[in-house]
C-alpha cells in the first residue's frame, strides 16, 4: 500500500534549505512503509494519516538530534511506535465507539452474488481471521510482528524502535508467532481446514 498524499508533502524553504530538504529526502525514502504501518496499527485511513502526521511533525523537531542517517529507519519507527503508543493511551480515556457486526444475511448474500468466487471468499476470510488475531495480540507483540514479517526491520532495528535488547525481540517475535499460530490453527480446525 502506498501513502496517497505523498506529492502534498512539501517542507517549506528556508535559509536552512539543505537541513530541510536531506530531512524530506530521508523521510520520503521511508514514508510508504510508515505508513502501511499506521495503517495497520490504527485500521483507519484518517487514523493513520494523524499518526503519520504526528510522526512527521516530531521527526521534524527532533532531526537534529539524529547523529546517523543510516539509522532514520530505526528512528522514524520509534518515534511512529511511540506516538501510537501515546495516541492509544489517549482514546482509552475516550468513550469506545460500538463496531457494527456482520450479520449471517449479509454474508449469505454476498455468497449468492453473479460473480461469487469460493477462493476469493475464503482468502478474505482467512485474512479477516489473521487481522482479527493481529489485532488481538499485545501491542509489543504486534509491533515486532509488523516491523519484522511486514516492514524488514531487523533485530537490532527492532530492539532500537522499541527500545528493548535484541533478545526480547527475538522472544517477543517467538511468543507472538506461537500465538497466532495457535489462534490460527483453532480457526482452521472449527472450519475443517485441518
């Protein structure tokens, strides 16, 4: 998935243009796979264009005090996990919003549907079921699953953003792959698929 508002994103220039535009080049460079990460945390388009935004801005702020363009990477995912962090601390002191559930006659029509495709289908259910089970896992487990498996980063990239030793990741990435595997699997017994 690729960020849709990237020809909007203009710094504006200044007497220190060069600063501002190595800091757009660098942030440019990494702002699809920030943003596929937004989005899946927050599940919203307008959602994860705040979190991007809100990175970008403190990204901005704090540029000077990244020593090593090698690591904007590491950086830039820390401060977007952070900020999501921060984001999530605050909506839970918001009044929750109910979710309206599929009901079985909107499936059921969907299924009678001219241009029914059964793998279609069930691609879409089987990866309802893997967001659904992402979604239920802690939140530092679902970070290392997301930057690992989706976005590359390695171990010590992953240990930078969430601060942590590259032993926890590995544990977390274990523990957080076991899970989904056991959710998973728990799914496709009930539909007999295994």
């Amino acid at each position: 998935m690729e960020y849709s508002g990237r020809s909007q994103l203009r710094l504006i220039q200044s007497p220190g243009f060069e600063i501002h535009t190595r800091f757009e080049e660098l942030f440019l460079h990494h702002l699809d796979a920030l943003y596929r990460t937004a989005l899946r945390l927050t599940k919203k388009d307008a959602d994860a264009e705040d979190l991007l935004q809100e990175t970008l801005i403190k990204a901005w702020k704090h540029f000077h005090q990244l020593q090593d363009d090698s690591k904007m990477r590491s950086w830039l995912f820390r401060i977007l996990m952070n900020t999501f962090y921060n984001f999530q601390s605050s909506k839970k002191r918001e009044l929750p919003i109910a979710d309206v559930e599929l009901n079985e006659d909107l499936v059921s029509s969907s299924l009678s549907a001219v241009n029914y495709d059964p793998i279609e289908v069930f691609e879409k259910l089987m990866e309802d079921e893997v967001e659904s089970a992402l979604d239920k896992l802690h939140p530092e487990f679902k970070a290392v699953i997301l930057l690992y498996d989706i976005e590359g980063l390695s171990y010590e990239e992953i240990a930078e953003v969430c601060q942590c030793s590259k032993g926890t990741v590995a544990s977390r990435l274990y523990r957080a792959r076991e899970i989904l595997r056991i959710k998973l699997e728990k799914y496709a017994k009930k539909h007999g698929y295994l």
